[in-house]
C-alpha cells in the first residue's frame, strides 16, 4: 500500500500572519460587535432585537411578549451567540435612566439605578416602544438592503430606515479592539430644531448648531458643566472628542426638628446610587469627610432622594463641596463620536453625524418614492385596461362567454389570435359587429387581461364605474407628485424637515439637563445655584434662614400676615432682607463689624422653619449681634453709608468692603456704649435721611460728609433728645417717598420733597406724630408706589403688601394700620421689592430661577 505524498505547507512569516489575523479579528469586533452604525444609531445586536420584535409582533399597543421568546427569537433567527448578552443588551434599550428615549416597553423588574440585577428573562416581558417603530418606519418599502442571516434561513436589514436620528438621541458606548465610543445622549426638540437648520442653510456652522443644540441631555438629569462659553461643548462637538463634566443636582434644606440636610434629587449619568451610598459612607466612617450625622435614602415612584442628614456644626456648602471632591456626585463624560461610516470606524463631529443622518433619510426616501412610483404605474396600468374594458363591455362579456377556458379568455383579450365563430354569434345577436375589417378588437396585456377577469360584477355599477375613474384620476395626480419629488432632491430634504417637526409633536419633552456654562477647573459654588428671589430673616437670637420670596402671598393693607418662622419663647425676628441667591450680603454688627456671605451661603428653609444659627456661618463673638443686612450685586456704586445709634454717620468707599473674611472686617470705630445701627449704599448725588425712634428725621446732601476710611469712625448726623435713637438711613436715590413704620403697625407714606434740606447735626423735623396708639418707629424706608413690602414682627409673622395701599400723608399725622399686630407683639422691620410691573404680583424677573432678576431697588431691612 503506497500514500500519496503530503504537499508541502505554503511559508507564511509569522509577523504577516499575526498582523492579517489580528486585523481581520479587529475588524469583526468593530463593525459586527461594538460599533454603532452612523444611519440608525444601532449596534447588531439591538438592530437585530428591533427587527426581531418588529418581525415577530412585538409592536408598540399590542400585548407584552415574553422576553425569553423575544431573545429565543433573535438569538435562533439573527445573533448566533449566547442569551445573556441578548437579554443584557434587550434591557438596557428598556430602562429610562439608561437611554434617553427607551425603545423597549417593559413590563415587570429591567433593574434599577441602585444596580438591581432584573428579573431573569422568562419572567419578563417587553414590547416595542412608539418611538422604536420610527426606526422600521417603511421598512416594507424597499427603502433598506436586506442581507442573509447567519445559516441563509432568513433575511435580515442590513440598516433599519430610522426614521428618527437615533445615533444622537440615545447616544452609545461600546469598546472594540483598539477603539471605543462613548457617545452622549441629546435632546429630541434639539436635534430636530438642528436638522431643520442644517437643511435650511447646508453652509451653518458649529456655532450656529450650538446656538439650538445646547449640548448632552443625560436621562438622569444633572448639572453638566461646559466650559466658559461652553468651550467643551464646543470641543467635543467639533472634533468628536471632549470631555462634559456632570454635578448631581443638590438641595438644601431645615428639617423638622431644625436640623440642616442635603438632599439629593438628581445623580450624574451611569452613577450608581448604591454604590454612592456606601462611598459617603466609607468616608463618614474613616473621617475623610466630617458633619455628617445620618444618610439615607427616600427615593420611591415619585423620584430620587438621597438625604444626607448634618450635624449641629456641619457647614452645608463646604460638605457638599466635598462630596462633590470625593465621590461619583461629580463625574466626566469622555465624549468620543466613534461610529461605522460607509463600513469604516470614523470619529465625528455634530455637524458631520447631522449630515449623514440627513443622506441616510435621503436615500431611504428616495427608494421609498421609487417603491411607491412602480405601485403607482402598476396600479395606473391596471386601471386603464379596466376602463377600456368597461367601454367594451359587451364585447369583453361576449369574448369571455364564448371562450373555451379563462386561458383562452385571457388570451382572446390579448388580441393574439381572431375571435372564434362562438363569440361572433354572440356580438351578431346583440348586434355588436366588429369594425370592418378587424377579427379582434382587444389589445390589453397579460395584466390587464388577467385584472378583467378578476373584476367582480359589482364593478359594473354606475357607481362603481365612477370610482374607477376618480381612483385613476386621484393616481395620475400622485404619480406626478412622486415624479416631481424624484426630479427635485430639495424636495426630499424637505419631507425630512416636516418629518422632524412632526417627532418633535408626537415625541418631544424639556430639557432635562441643566446646562452651566462655567470651566470646571473654576468651577465655584456660585455656578450651580439657579437665580431665585429669596427672603433672608434673622431672629434675635441668631438665628438666619433664607425663604423663596414665592412663599408669601400678597395681601391687602392692614392683614394679619403669616407664620414666617418659628420662634423661641423670648427670641424675636428682628432683620428682614429680599435679595437674589446670588447677591453679597454684608452683616453689619453692633461693635461695628461687618461680615459677608452668599445669599446662597444660608441654606434654604421652610416659611416656619427656624433656621440656622448664625454663628455656623460666621465668626461673630458671642457678645456681639447683627443689626443690618445690606444687599450688593457688586461694587461699583459709591459710597456706603453708616449710623449709629446716637446719630454718628460716615461714608466710605463700597469698594473697601469687597473682600471681607469669614472673621469679619472694622466697618466703624465706636464710641463707647455706642451701636452701629444702619447702613446703606449711596452715590456722590445722594441726599440723606436720617429717622429717629421719636418721629425726627432730618435730610442733608453726602457732600455733608467727608469720605472715611473703613476703621474711622463717625461725625454728627443728627441731634437727638433724651432717650431718642437712630433707628434707620436712607438715601432718596431709591424713590421718591418716605415709608414710616410705628412699633404697633401704623405707617404712611410722606413725599421726600416735604423734608427741607438742611445742615448735618441738627434736630431736623416731625416724621410722625408719635402717641400711646401708634408706639415709637419701628422702621423707615425710601420706597416707590409701584414697589412691595414686605414687613415682620418680632413673633416671625409675615405680611407682604403692595405699596400703593399705604395712604400718602403728610409729615406730622400718625398714619394708618398696615399692619394688625397682637397685644405682646411689635413690628421689627421693614423690607422694600422691586415689581415686575405696576400692577404685577411677582417680583422681578429671576422668579423662576432661570435668569437673574432686577435688583431689589434698596431691598434691604430697616
């Protein structure tokens, strides 16, 4: 027995070998595995679970399949690998913190964002959501290529229609060999507002896409911080890779029994709140971060709520700060815009991904119009023999009656061969002869022939007669629309356009991500706190809280008010100030130190809350006491303007106070057992009223005033008899009247121009008739008709008003009842808003926390 002798192996260099195997391996995962492809946005694997469930009935409004059949299905029909990987891919297209705009429906445990593995497969079920048919929209109409399954049993699309911009929307993340993407998900009303732009104007650039596409949109919400000018934004979106980084969305809140929390309402992208949970944790527990007293987490149906509860002395911002520092409530998005173009990997920009999705929709339009026209020309070809056959109707009856078969019909109706002596005895009897010299009259085609022997008699009504006429016509008509649609691409883009607009109806919602235009090397606090108009009250005893302006309604002229916060036995509210968060807020003490804190600095509280205790947020001694709150949006007017309460005044530059440390400033020297009672801000023009608590008030022009150093002390402003003392400082640049409040709620209003101009130092003139009913000055204000205000007692109750209510009188009366105060209770203070108009009830715009409001003209206490 002889072999055949083995051939030799052909040489292969190894370095060849490794590198074509390697390249082909590469390959294969990218474009078949982890790679999305730029027309729909899908990988394979969840292409294959749309077609899957779209070909098997799955469809959004029908019932809830298994999911165990569903993942049967496309593992056995399209994707030759395992179910896990199906199933993992299935749930994730199904849970709203994961994608933008979910494309499965389903129904009972896909897991959560603490991390919860879901429920195993065959206890599952899902369907198609609305927005996943838009991806198989037309699919039936030759719009996409279809390619074979893995064993040739089945056809599979190559891409679906996608009829929605997918890539964008839900974004993608996957690793391959050698590359990965990491796309973010987008606004729908944004993308489409984008894609119309581009169709608009071929020739918009980046900025002016950036102009409608404000940047990410994350299903989780957040802060995403984009640089000044949204510089990372504009990076990412140019050059396809960049980096977002995302804050979880914090409040501060008063609990019940007083103590300081913050909440957690929302989480950066792919966070997972378990895991972030027990990080805070690890960090309490090993003393990295200290103030913290309780967590826990109150997240239900209604939404995300994690609750970090605060000791006695934590300092709510600078714990956030850390938490920010430490743990995953501050996380990067690395963009990166990797996706399968023309079946290469290729990065791109927002621009670029816009255009191919608009070529895609142009295509598939285009081959859907074409689909459409042949149906078209189909159907017009039938109908025309119809028609004709209907005008020759009783030789068409007479051929098909005297035929042999309906193939010798069909063929009589062809005219491919005379009429036999049957039919013509039949047209002789009804005296049908045929033109002379013709054997058969009939020309249709096979088609044709075929639909007239398929007519139904019913056809031959008048009525029905007609509607082949205006089917026909109303055909003709769409044939030339389909035509002209064909012969004119800008047509398309336009169908596009309408397309998108019409998502935008049926599937667009807000914005859920707040975009923050700040550097995050520079990040600040200040950066995360939306505007919002805000009531700062501060209690005897020390204790400040910050109140949405929202919160107090306006009420008429004398009402009772409400609760505005909750008081100690013996601990009156005595400072009252509306400001916007983001203003500076100079304390003003009785030693004649200032202080300065962010509104935002105070954390927020309920209306009848107490608040927090001052020294918490300021180094003041224990000796010392607040006395005035003024408000700066910044620094460039002139002059601030001090009193004490003997009748000292000074003026000092406002720039001097710019930068004031925790532990405070000299904003006054003091004479002994004197006190620092008011200031406010002031021009070089400013005129100057000083109000005593015996109803004197005396005005003089700044010039009165050499411009002091912040250490310095004061000169005499006003002469004041007995017991009498200062009880407030106003400059008539803030309006054109002069707002007075007795301690037992009794106030009017007085023209400025009834208090003449006098020297500095002298007694000045009645205010106020002062009596029993009225009791001393509470508090003064400059004011204007148009404005609000707001006043407190010294048990916290609260009233807003307008203005205008308050009686115009003049300087000597008593005034009437703005406010009906209790037999023990007092007025404490007074506070000034500016209104959005005459006879608006809201305050400036800023309200709603969008946009920073009109400065409170002088909204500061008296």
């Amino acid at each position: 027995m002889t072999t055949e002798p083995t051939p030799p192996f052909p040489r292969v260099g190894l370095e060849k070998e490794m590198r074509e195997s390697y390249l082909d391996y590469a390959m294969s995962v990218i474009v078949a595995r982890a790679l999305p492809r730029v027309e729909d946005g899908l990988k394979p694997v969840q292409r294959r679970i749309v077609w899957g469930m779209f070909d098997g009935g799955a469809r959004a409004g029908t019932a809830y399949r298994k999911s165990a059949r569903i993942v049967g299905d496309v593992m056995g029909r399209y994707h030759p690998h395992g179910d896990a990987p199906v199933y993992e891919a299935m749930v994730r297209m199904a849970q709203p913190f994961s994608m933008r705009y979910p494309l499965v429906d389903g129904q009972g445990n896909f897991g959560s964002v603490d991390g919860d593995p879901p429920a195993a497969q065959r206890y599952t079920e899902a369907r198609m959501t609305g927005i996943a048919e838009e991806l198989v929209a037309d699919i039936d109409q030759n719009t996409v290529d279809y390619q074979s399954n893995y064993d040739g049993s089945h056809n599979e699309p190559v891409v679906l229609p996608a009829r929605i911009p997918n890539l964008l929307l839900n974004g993608s993340s996957g690793i391959a060999v050698g590359m990965a993407t990491n796309i973010p998900p987008h606004n729908l009303n944004e993308i489409a507002d984008a894609i119309s732009l581009l169709i608009d104007r071929p020739e918009a650039t980046l900025d002016d896409l950036l102009e409608v596409v404000k940047g990410p949109d994350f299903p989780t919400a957040g802060m995403a911080l984009v640089g000044v000018n949204r510089e990372q934004v504009r990076l990412a979106y140019g050059e396809g890779h960049g980096r977002v980084v995302i804050h979880a969305r914090t409040v501060i809140e008063e609990s019940e029994r007083g103590q300081t929390r913050i909440v957690v309402t929302e989480l950066p992208y792919q966070v997972n709140k378990a895991n972030l949970i027990e990080k805070i944790a690890d960090l309490v527990r090993n003393k990295k971060i200290e103030g913290i007293s309780d967590l826990r987490d109150e997240s239900d149906r209604n939404g995300m709520r994690l609750v970090i509860e605060l000791k006695r002395d934590g300092q709510a911002n600078q714990i956030r700060n850390q938490l920010y520092k430490h743990t995953a409530m501050r996380s990067s998005f690395a963009v990166n815009m990797m996706a399968i173009v023309d079946g290469q990997p290729r990065r791109l920009g927002l621009k670029r991904a816009l255009e191919h999705f608009i070529a895609h929709r142009q295509r598939v339009i285009t081959r859907r119009t074409e689909y459409q026209l042949q149906k078209a020309r189909d159907r017009e070809h039938i109908l025309e023999g119809l028609i004709k056959a209907i005008d020759v109707l009783d030789w068409v009856i007479a051929t098909i009656r005297g035929a042999d078969s309906a193939n010798a019909a069909m063929a009589l109706l062809q005219g491919g061969q005379a009429l036999p002596q049957a039919v013509l005895s039949l047209l002789s009897e009804r005296n049908q002869n045929l033109p002379r010299g013709t054997n058969n009259p009939f020309d249709f085609t096979e088609i044709q022939a075929r639909a007239i022997l398929d007519m139904q008699l019913r056809r031959l009504a008048a009525l029905e007669r007609q509607a082949l006429q205006d089917e026909y016509q109303e055909l003709i008509e769409h044939i030339a629309y389909l035509e002209d649609l064909l012969a004119n691409p800008r047509k398309i883009d336009f169908l596009i356009r309408d397309d998108m607009q019409e998502l935008k109806k049926k599937y667009g919602d807000p914005r859920r991500t707040e975009m923050i235009e700040a550097d995050p090397a520079d990040f600040s606090e200040e950066d995360l706190v939306p505007h919002q108009e805000s009531v700062i009250t501060l209690s005897q005893r020390g204790y400040v809280k910050r109140t949405p302006l929202e919160e107090f309604r306006v009420q008429k002229k004398g009402g009772v008010g409400k609760k505005g916060a909750s008081v100690r036995e013996e601990d009156a509210v005595m400072r009252l100030v509306v400001c916007d968060t983001h203003d500076n807020l100079l304390f003003f003490t009785e030693a004649g130190r200032v202080y300065h804190l962010h509104a935002y600095d105070i954390p927020d509280s309920k209306r009848v809350g107490k608040g927090t205790f001052i020294t918490n947020l300021i180094e003041i001694a224990n000796d010392d006491r607040v006395t005035n709150i003024i408000t700066v949006r910044d620094y460039s007017r002139d002059f601030l303007v001090l009193a004490t309460s003997r009748g000292l005044v000074k003026k000092t530059p406002l720039q001097q106070f710019a930068e004031v440390r925790r532990n405070g400033k000299i904003a006054m020297r003091l004479d002994d057992g004197d006190t620092l009672v008011a200031a406010r801000l002031a021009t070089n023009e400013s005129h100057i009223l000083l109000v005593s608590s015996h109803g004197q008030a005396i005005r003089f022009k700044i010039d009165d005033l050499r411009e002091a150093s912040r250490i310095s002390g004061g000169v005499r402003g006003i002469n004041l008899p007995g017991d009498a003392f200062v009880v407030g400082i106003e400059t008539i640049d803030d309006g054109e009247e002069l707002l007075v409040i007795t301690k037992r709620g009794l106030g009017k209003r007085t023209q400025v121009s009834e208090y003449p101009l006098q020297r500095r130092g002298g007694q000045g003139v009645k205010t106020v008739n002062i009596t029993d009913r009225t009791g001393i000055v509470a508090a003064c204000r400059i004011i204007r008709p148009e404005q609000e205000l707001m006043l407190i007692s010294r048990d916290g109750i609260v009233l807003r008003t307008t203005v205008d209510k308050i009686s115009l009188l003049k300087r000597v009366t008593q005034g009437v009842i703005v406010m009906s105060v209790g037999e023990t209770d007092e007025v404490s203070c007074i506070a000034a808003i500016t209104l959005t108009n005459a006879a608006g009830q809201q305050p400036a715009a800023g309200s709603n926390g969008s946009q920073p409001p009109a400065s409170p003209n002088g909204a500061t206490d008296s």
